[in-house]
C-alpha cells in the first residue's frame, strides 16, 4: 500500500528525526537518492549538460548536493539560482567544490541576447536533465513569472525533468494546479508519498513517482492523509467463498434501474454485479425482459425494490430516468446502498442523511459538480476537496470518479485513491458496470469504503484488459472483470 501524508504531518516528522540525527544528515540522505534517480534517468552521467533550477528552500538545498554528486562523476552541471541570496550555502559551496557553476537568471546578454534568451534559458534549452528544485512542498498557486518562465524554457527543451520532492506550481496537500508548473518525468520524494503525487490533475504533472526513504518511516503517525491500494491489499479485501457457502451466504445484491429510454443501464450495472462475486442478482425495474434474456440467472421481481425479496445491498439509479419514487423506496431499506446516475439527481439529501446503514455514491466530475453546486471545473481540480465536502454534506461514502478514483469517508479519516483507470473507460455504460461491481461486494460484506475503493481497482484493471490499447465497450469491461479479480489475486 502507498501512503501519502499532508505537508504539516511530513514536517513535525522531519523536525523529530532531525533531532536524533547529526545536522544535515536528513539532506544528505534525501540528496543522494536523488542523485542515484538522476543517474538512472540519464543512464550516462559524465559528459552529460545537467541544469538544476534552485530555489531558496530545502528542495534547492537537496538540488545543489544532488548536483554535486554528479558533478563528481563527471556531469557538467550548471546551477540557476532563483533567489542568490537565499541560496542554501552549504549545498552551494558543495557544487562549487565539485566543479559545478552558478548561471545567471537575469537579462539576456551575449550571443543569445537577439533571440531574447537570456543565460538561465540558453542552458536549459541544451541541458540533458534539468531538475526542478524551485519550490517546496509548501508552495501554494502557481509558479511567479520569473519562475514561469524557466518552466516554460523547460518545456520547449525536450531535457529530462527530475522533481525535487514535487513539481514546483503544485499543491503537495491537494493535488490542485493554479497557474503555470513544472511537468517532471520522474519524481523523487522523499519518506512518504505527498497527497498531490497521487490526485490528479497534479499526479499528470509528477510523471513517474520514486519514492526515497530517509527514515521517516518510524516517526509518522499510522494513519495517512492519503492510501492507494496495491494488488495485495485489494485481494485481501475480495470475498472468497467457503465450504458450507451458499448464494445467500454469498452475498444477494438488488439491482433498480433501467428504464424504458435506457434499458442497457440495467443489463451493463447487472453483468458487473454477477462478475463482482454476488451469489444471486435480484433486479428490480421496466428492463427485466432485457436483464433475463442477456442474464437468464437473475431473479426478476416487478413488484418493487420493498417486496423483491432479501437482499444484503441494493444498486439505485443506472438509467432510472425520472423514477424517484423508486430511488426513495430503496433508501428506506435498512441494507447498503449505492446510488449512482439518475439517482445522484433525485435523492433527497435529507433522506441520504437520515439513513442508518451504510451509503455509497458514485458520481463522475459532473454529478458532483451538480450536487455541490459548482462547475464541473471546479471538482475536477480539485477533486479531494470535492469528495470530501460531498461525503460530508451527505452523510454517505463518496466514490468520485475520474482519472483518479477517489473514495472518502463522511465522517473524515484516510482517504482511498485509485489509479488503476484507463482512458479508455470514458465509454458508455462503464459507471453502470462499475456501480454494479461496487454493489456486489457490498452484498458480500465489504464496507463501502472497502466496497468502493476494491471496485474500483478492478474495474480500472477490467478496463485495462479489455482495452488493451484499443477501443473497448462497457459489455467488454464487465467481461474483464473475471481476468481482473484472478490478476489481482495471483
């Protein structure tokens, strides 16, 4: 499992151990493995152009003692000191020793003075690596222009961006981009992943993440801000079935959804459901014709989700359409619930609220934005804020969909975040398939933390397989799902 922990967490951590270590150990620790990641990002060190880009914080610090190191295996490196008189002097005078040199970041001058180049710039754009050191996992917004308009050098240089810790212009705690950044290839954080590192849209800017150790391990608190779950933890989570297990045992999970406009919602949230582990399908809705035929399997009721029969969870909302009386009637049963779609739109939040079993909704950046009444922009970057603030205005857990699936809790805690997603996903009824699967392990017993955040591993996987760098339908994803579960459990 990756963890990740706030900004002011990370510090009280790093100001403890700082005590029990000789000054300036903790640099030299977080130095070298960032020199070690240079190295293999740029395979061959000596002779190669390296830039770092220093700001006035630790981050530069941790840049000019990197930069050393590879000076003294032969890199020519050049330093750009953003703030010079709060440069870190004890990793100046290193890279100094070791044969770096400091370039100005002022006016243009010489030969590169007709383009409007100024010195900074004419290095960046010939550097083999640059590596961002600018701004600390403190900064909040966007990059000053000064600092913009090295960012923007890198980006027309074609180097390789290794990032001090984070990308300079990204919010470590929020994973938000307000303003001009640094996109990096690689990452190099040190003792704990960071919140932003893994939420988009600032995850895009991290590019692949390397995680140091420098011994914080012993001295931050067991629970993190933030936890992404890995095949191993995601298996000990999914249901396997006993000796003496029967479908009821299994898991029995309702399904209300359909409608005469959109009966694939039923089928697709259906096929998630009985490839999610569910021991029977109970469905319950104007599709049943559609449902059975595709699913000769499920237990078709037009009675009503209330007189359908035992269920331990229920799905609401897959092209329900205008059909709130069902959504109500389903909130009132005294299982879990999972409200997607339609039925985002037409529970009542007051009812959501007064519920005393458990609540999962699943909606997308726009549903989100509509229950918050917001744009659609401002959930998107901003997505931990979102699924918390929704997780608490409901009452309920809150599995936000997107190119980061973020799953929060209502009364606050860790949250789950999973990246196992593919673009190709952003098809039609890949949410119905999911809110069945979701629903399935909910049915089996899985909290809807648990529920949510296993769900949506697998669908990310199922998506993965049935794409397969191809175009893929949700029928296809719900397919996958099988490959998906034994991956994660083999």
């Amino acid at each position: 499992m990756r963890t990740a922990y706030s900004v002011e967490t990370v510090r009280t951590a790093e100001r403890e151990l700082m005590a029990r270590l000789p000054e300036g150990a903790l640099m030299q620790r977080a130095a070298a493995g960032l020199a070690a990641a240079c190295a293999d990002l740029i395979v061959r060190v000596y002779a190669s152009r390296v830039v770092l880009l220093v700001g006035s914080g630790d981050n530069g610090g941790d840049a000019l003692y990197a930069g050393a190191r590879l000076a003294r295996r032969g890199a020519a490196v050049a330093a750009v000191l953003l703030a010079p008189e709060r440069a870190h002097a004890g990793g100046l005078a290193a890279l100094l020793r070791a044969g770096g040199r400091v370039v100005e970041a002022g006016a243009a001058a010489g030969p590169a003075a007709s383009a409007g180049i100024n010195p900074a710039e004419e290095a960046i754009l010939r550097a083999d690596l640059v590596v961002d050191g600018i701004v600390g996992i403190g900064g909040k917004g966007g990059l000053r222009p000064d600092a913009a308009q090295l960012a923007a050098a890198v980006a027309e240089s074609g180097a390789a961006v290794v990032a001090v810790d984070l990308p300079s212009g990204v919010d470590a705690d929020t994973g938000e981009v307000r303003g001009a950044a640094v996109r990096a290839d690689l990452t190099v954080t040190f003792g704990t992943h960071k919140p932003g590192l893994l939420i988009d849209p600032a995850r895009e800017y991290a590019g692949s993440v390397r995680l140091v150790d420098i011994g914080l391990g012993d001295v931050l608190p067991a629970e993190p801000e933030l936890e992404a779950l890995q095949h191993v933890d995601v298996a000990r989570l999914l249901p396997v079935p006993g000796a003496e297990s029967d479908k009821y045992r299994r898991g029995v999970v309702g399904i209300a959804a359909g409608s005469a406009r959109y009966p694939g919602a039923a089928v697709l949230a259906v096929s998630g459901a009985l490839r999610g582990g569910a021991g029977a399908v109970r469905y319950v809705g104007p599709a049943g014709d559609a449902v059975v035929s595709r699913f000769p399997e499920t237990l078709v009721s037009d009675q009503g989700p209330a007189k359908a029969g035992r269920v331990q969870a229920w799905v609401v909302g897959p092209g329900a359409g205008d059909d709130a009386s069902t959504v109500a009637e389903v909130l009132e049963a005294d299982v879990p619930v999972l409200i997607d779609a339609d039925g985002l739109r037409l529970a009542d939040r007051d009812a959501v609220r007064a519920r005393s079993a458990p609540t999962l909704m699943t909606p997308h950046a726009g549903e989100a934005a509509a229950l918050l009444g917001v744009a659609r922009e401002e959930v998107e970057g901003a997505r931990l804020a979102s699924a918390r603030e929704l997780a608490s205005r409901y009452g309920a857990t809150v599995l936000l969909k997107g190119s980061t699936t973020l799953v929060a809790d209502s009364g606050g805690g860790v949250v789950r975040v999973n990246a196992t997603g593919t673009p190709w996903l952003a098809t039609a009824g890949s949410g119905d398939v999911l809110s069945g699967l979701a629903g399935s392990l909910l049915a089996s017993g899985l909290s809807a933390l648990d529920a949510g955040s296993a769900a949506a591993y697998l669908h990310g996987l199922a998506g993965r397989f049935a794409a397969d760098g191809a175009p893929a339908g949700a029928h296809d994803v719900a397919e996958a799902i099988p490959g998906a579960w034994r991956d994660v459990r083999d």
